[in-house]
C-alpha cells in the first residue's frame, strides 16, 4: 500500500548516519532523466583535467532511483554500477530485521529508501543523487537534511549526522498520481516543491506551467534559484555551439537553427540536461570544487571551467542510456525472427505526448501504421494515455503486466478494459485483449508488424516485464551455447 509521510522511514534511519550530500530531484516528467544525466556529469567531472590540475580526489558517488526495472536493487548504482545483490541482501535483511523489532510497519518503499542510504552510508559515498519516489514532502527520501530526534539517536553531531541536500532539483510537472498529491498542478507543485531546505539552492524546469513556478518560487524564497546565465555558471565560457545544441531553447533562441559542433537533441532531453547541468555544477560549487562565481576566476580557470562545462553536458547527453526511455532494442531472441521495438514507460500525458513525437519518424518509415503492444496500471486514466499515440490503422495488443516485485499495490489494468479504451479513443482501429501472457502479446504483435514499427509502452512495469524476459532469454541461449 502507500502511505506517505516520514514517520516510519525516520525511525528506521534513526541510528544511522547520513554523512553523504544529495542532488534530491522531485517532478512528474524527466526525473529520472535528470538524475542519470547527473551521475553521468559527476563522472564526467571525476575523469576531467580540471580535477587531477587541482589535485581533488576522485567523488564516490551513488544513485537511487524508481521504481526498478528488472531487480528491486537495480535502482541503486555506485560510480554508474549496480549494487552487487549480495551488498544489498545483507544491508536489506538489517533494514528488515529492524522494521520487525520495533514495529515500524514500513512500506515496501520505506524500506527500499532505508536500504538505499544504509549502501550509501555502508560505502561512504561524497554525493548521493535521489529521485523522489511520489510527491515530495512526504516522501520517504526527504528524510534527507531532516532534523533528528536526538533522544532516539543518541547522535549529537547534526551537520555529521543528517547535512542538508548540496541542492534540489524539479524537473516538469504535470498531473499524476492526483489521489495523493491534489487534484490541481498547484496543489501537485506544493507537494513536489516540499523537498526544498531553507538555503539549499533550487534548480527547476522552466518550461512549467506559470501557476507551478509561481508556486515554486514561493516556496524558494529562503533559497538561491539557479538560471542558466547566473554569473555563477559557466554557460559564456562553454563553447556556444554545444550550449545551443543542449540548452533549452528559451535561453537560447537560436537552437532550433544552428546545428555546429553536434546536432540539438530533442526539447525534453534539453531541458532535462540543463536541469542535471544546473544542479550539479551547483552542488560541485557547494563541495568546494569549483568556484563559487565563474565570472570572477582567472582567465586560465575559466577557459578550464568552459572546457570542464563541455565535457560534462556531452558526456551526459550522449554517453547515458537511460533503460525504458525511448529505447530501441531487439527482440529477435524472443520471437525467432527480426524485430525491432521501441519501448518506453510513458505513463502519462506528458510523457506519452514526448513519444507520440518520436513515434511520428517511424510511421514515415512504416506507411503510417504502428503496432502498439501496450499496459498500464489500473489506476492510470489511460484514454489520455492513448490519445496522442493511437492513430488510424494502428494495431493494438493490450496485456497486463506480471506481480512487481517489491510493489505489491501495484496491479496491470485488465487487458479487456485497457482494449476498450484503445477502440474508444480510435475506432478505426485494430485490437487484441492478451490476458497476462506478456511473451505470447510480443509474438502476436510482431507477427502483425512483419518487422515493421512496433512500439511497447504505457508502463515501466512493462518494461521491466520485456526487458526481464529478453534477459532470461539470452542467458538461455549462451548456457544452450555452451553447452553445446
């Protein structure tokens, strides 16, 4: 079940330190984008000439992440790898055992973000990047930079104990999940906007609606908001073709136009790629790694700093794969024959108005036509789901994805109703209710596609189901291989 608020988690961490700095990143669309472009820079900025020329070691960072994908410990990574499972299960049955000692009664999510940072702690990390689970101000992460309850901890040293995030971070918001958080973007963004800390500087999209950055600011007014051409960001020192090409385009109204050095990406990775820019130089300033205002270095620190800039929006945009965002894979060891799809958890409106407009290229390739091999969770709205994917002579195979691992609330809507949908949101169209078999829906799909456009999305569980099976698959084959 969900229940939110911080009771639970802050007595399962009430013992346990909390050294390491957090880049904590709320929103409905892009978060998780954000957060793997953030990775992605911290390791760009490790690998750089401008750290070893300042003899700064290496930061051991680490990312948690959700919901997963495959395993329920792959949404926690150190230095852009996948917890070992055996760190996780040994660092997991402590958390457990603890929740059944003292009666905590914490939620699946609890004791997830528990484990999370118990492996942050346990590693000794520098910076920990975190994506808020569901809304903000109640959610289990944002016992981040809390206060302690000093007699439950026996702790005396706050700053060593629970330090503030080095920044937070809001990526679009939209309306999700309005059961918990409100009906309203207002009230959405009161709930997102509960992760900011009194002096912690704030980074957020600025393509929001007008009545969420009214509200944002609001809530940030005790804090620093970072734009991308404050003084203390390198944005002028950095090469201008590769800031027009990432950068969003209201800063920079010639993106559309001027392609230089590399060709712009499309508007949600830009905006997501300034948000994780923002906030992480950001953070690397709050570290003592950079200097606080870039327009007052020396010539030869800000020609390194536009260099370091460089480097780390590159990287970030070209280097991270981010599983079951717009991603292109082969399903040839699951069907016996060619077939690629495109798969993507969009999950809602926005995120599926983001594919519909990647989808557009393929139906050029496919005389117009797409099959569509598609779930959701049933407490989705999935008419508007649909809406901006679902065209004329599309063909449909509606499934439902298997038990979440970890996420026992979580249920597939039915496949006869989510079918029911797609015919009402486009009536010249063809589809098949596929029950729970996800395999047997990708095989009848792609029988249907012939190799042409085929599309799997409307959930990450989704995802995670097609993803887990092809896994499964090719490990079959290799041990078959060898066995040979």
């Amino acid at each position: 079940m969900i229940e939110l608020g911080l009771q639970r988690i802050s007595r399962l961490l009430a013992k346990t330190p909390l050294p390491w700095r957090a880049i904590h990143v709320a929103g409905t669309n892009g978060k998780g984008s954000i957060c793997a472009y953030a990775s992605a820079m911290l390791e760009a900025y490790n690998r750089s000439p401008y750290r070893a020329a300042h003899e700064h070691t290496a930061l051991k960072h680490a990312r948690f992440t959700s919901p997963h994908l495959i395993d329920r410990w792959d949404c926690i990574t150190i230095n852009q790898e996948t917890v070992p499972y055996k760190l996780f299960e040994h660092v997991e049955k402590q958390v457990l055992k603890r929740n059944e000692q003292e009666g905590i009664a914490a939620s699946e999510f609890e004791l997830l973000t528990a484990t999370a940072f118990e492996i942050f702690t346990h590693e000794e990390v520098d910076v920990g990047v975190v994506e808020v689970g569901m809304g903000g101000r109640l959610d289990a992460t944002n016992i981040i930079g809390q206060p302690v309850d000093w007699a439950l901890s026996g702790y005396v040293d706050r700053a060593v104990f629970r330090p503030p995030p080095l920044v937070t971070a809001i990526s679009k918001i939209g309306l999700d999940h309005q059961a918990f958080l409100g009906s309203t973007l207002e009230d959405i963004a009161k709930e997102k906007a509960g992760i900011m800390k009194p002096e912690v500087p704030v980074v957020w999209d600025l393509s929001n609606a007008r009545d969420v950055i009214r509200v944002l600011k609001s809530k940030a007014t005790e804090s620093r908001v970072v734009k991308l051409l404050d003084p203390e960001l390198p944005i002028p020192l950095m090469d201008a073709d590769i800031a027009n090409a990432l950068f969003a385009v209201e800063i920079f109204p010639d993106a559309r136009r001027k392609k230089g050095l590399v060709g712009p990406l499309p508007e949600h990775q830009r905006r997501n790629l300034s948000v994780a820019f923002r906030a992480t130089w950001t953070a690397l300033q709050a570290l003592g790694r950079l200097p606080a205002r870039c327009d007052t270095a020396t010539r030869e620190n800000q020609s390194a700093m536009g260099l370091l800039g460089n480097e780390m929006v590159s990287r970030a945009a070209y280097d991270t794969r981010y599983p079951g965002r717009l991603q292109r894979i082969s399903i040839d060891v699951l069907i016996g024959k060619r077939q690629e799809i495109l798969l993507d958890g969009a999950h809602n409106v926005q995120s599926a108005d983001v594919l519909a407009r990647e989808v557009i290229t393929m139906r050029e390739r496919s005389r117009g036509n797409v099959t569509w091999v598609v779930a959701a969770s049933d407490t989705k709205d999935v008419s508007e789901i649909l809406s901006p994917l679902l065209q004329a002579g599309d063909r449909v195979f509606a499934v439902e994805f298997g038990p979440v691992d970890g996420m026992p609330w979580v249920h597939a809507m039915a496949a006869e109703k989510l079918a029911q949908a797609a015919r009402d949101v486009v009536q010249d169209v063809e589809v098949h209710a596929c029950g729970n078999d996800v395999l047997s829906a990708l095989r009848a799909a792609s029988g249907t596609a012939r190799g042409d456009a085929m599309v799997v999305a409307g959930s990450l569980y989704l995802v995670g189901d097609v993803l887990r099976l092809r896994r499964n698959a090719c490990a079959s084959t290799h041990i078959s291989k060898r066995g040979r």
